[in-house]
C-alpha cells in the first residue's frame, strides 16, 4: 500500500512556530496600544481632577546636560544651565556659574574646565581642539573664576584667566589666553597664540591693546560679575516652579493698570 507523500515534521514543527511568533507580536502590538491609550486616557483625568492650570504644564524634551564617550559634565552646587543651552561631555561647570540660554559647551574632543561664579550668556559657544588638526597638538579650553562671557562670542582651545572680560560677539582662537581681569571688547578676534596682558583693554579685528583699565573699570568688572550669579539664581529659581506656583503666580501678579492678573479683563 502506497502512502501519500506529506511535509517532513520539522517542516510542520517550523511552520507552526512561526504562525504562532506572528501572532504572539500581533497580539502584543494590540495591547501596547490598549496599555498607551488606557494610560493617556488616565492622565487626561488627572489632569482634569488637578485644576484647569494643570492642562499649562510645560514640558521640555531638551536635555541641557549630555553624556558623550561614556562622561557626564559635572555641574557645581547652585550652578544654572538654561533650558536651551546644551553642556555636552567632559565638562566641569564650577558653584555658582551659569550657562545662559542658547548656549553650547561642548566637550567632544577635549577637556572644558569652568571656574566658579563664571557667566557665559545668550549664545556663547565653547569648544575644544582635538587630534584630528593638521599640525596642532590637542588643547582644551579653560575660564577661571568670575569670568564674564557675554552674548554671542566664541571660545576655542583657549585659557580666559580669573576676573577676564569677553565682550558681545568677541572671539577668542586656538592658543589665545586673556589674562586676569583683561578685557576683550566687542565683536574683537584675538589670533591664534596671541596673549591679552593682565589689566588691559584690546579690542580689534585683529585685537591689539588700546589702553591699560582704571581702577574704577576693574571694580565695575567685579561689581557686574556678582550681578550676573545673583540674576542666574533668579532665572533658576523661576524655572523649577511647579505648574502650581505658576498659575499663583499669575493670578496675583498685578502689572499697573490691569485686573487681577495679565491677562484679566480690564
């Protein structure tokens, strides 16, 4: 008696296997979407039972700290890092300095070492030198304590020494050093290797000296530095307000000539 020829047990084994691999992910496909709607369903009523300010959370998706090679920047006691700036790598952010909004420290190549009660404002951008410059050896970037970095300069691979000045839109290149309490002015590009004494005042494209600074000059340097750490703190303590205190806030803040809140009828 002849047998009718079928597929080997294997062949079935296999196939079966598969079906059941195709409708196990189907399956969890379908409850992962049940689980997500369910659990945006159950924030939606909670958000409601919080209070109509709860539907104003802000949320921000940026991560102002970043992790690169496997390092994390360290960040001083009281430091500030805006939400829209970015401190990416082997960074070290000393008390009480702040990275103001916009801003890049960022560390991919080499080292980046910030000293205490230091500002870099609006859109400063900090970088180091690494191995891949063609006839250039590696070199970090370094700011010293009480430095002031205002909006829009640049630092590469420099020293920017205690108590310096780098003005709106200064540049500082590969090798530059500004020395303590020196001065920077605005939109000045000090050239690579080139060195700001202590005490002075350059300004330029390229930067030369234009005079040595007065007492009462380095005096208001200081005075605008301490400025800066005590605004920091206040940014800082705004932005950690919980959606709560927020909408206290703005209940019972009353600008002249308004109602009960800035935007209350009047």
């Amino acid at each position: 008696e002849t047998k009718k020829a079928g597929r080997p047990p294997c062949v079935h084994a296999g196939w079966r296997a598969t079906m059941l691999s195709a409708l196990l992910g189907a399956a969890l496909k379908v409850s992962g979407r049940a689980v997500r709607e369910t659990g945006q369903a159950l924030d939606r009523v909670g958000l409601r039972m919080q209070g109509r300010y709860a539907f104003r959370e802000r949320l921000s998706r940026h991560r102002r700290l970043g992790p690169l090679n496997g390092v994390w920047p360290r960040v001083g006691r009281d430091a500030f890092v805006a939400p829209s700036a970015a401190v990416v790598g082997n960074v070290r952010l000393g008390d009480e300095s702040s990275v103001w909004y916009g801003s890049v420290v960022r560390s991919d190549v080499n080292a980046i070492r910030i000293g205490a009660k230091s500002t870099l404002g609006d859109d400063v951008v900090v970088h180091a030198r690494g191995a891949t410059h063609a006839n250039a050896a590696p070199r970090g970037t370094t700011i010293g304590d009480s430095v002031v970095v205002e909006q829009g300069a640049i630092l590469h691979a420099c020293d920017v020494h205690d108590g310096a000045w780098i003005h709106a839109g200064a540049i500082v290149l590969d090798g530059g050093v500004v020395e303590r309490d020196a001065v920077l002015g605005p939109g000045a590009v000090l050239t690579g290797g080139k060195t700001v004494p202590a005490g002075e005042y350059w300004a330029g494209h390229p930067a030369q000296r234009v005079r040595k600074l007065t007492d009462d000059e380095l005096h208001a340097q200081r005075e605008r530095a301490s400025t800066l750490v005590a605004m920091a703190r206040k940014h800082d303590d705004e932005l950690v307000k919980t959606a709560e205190q927020l909408q206290r806030d703005k209940e019972f803040w009353r600008p002249p000539g308004t109602g009960r809140g800035f935007d209350a009828d009047v």
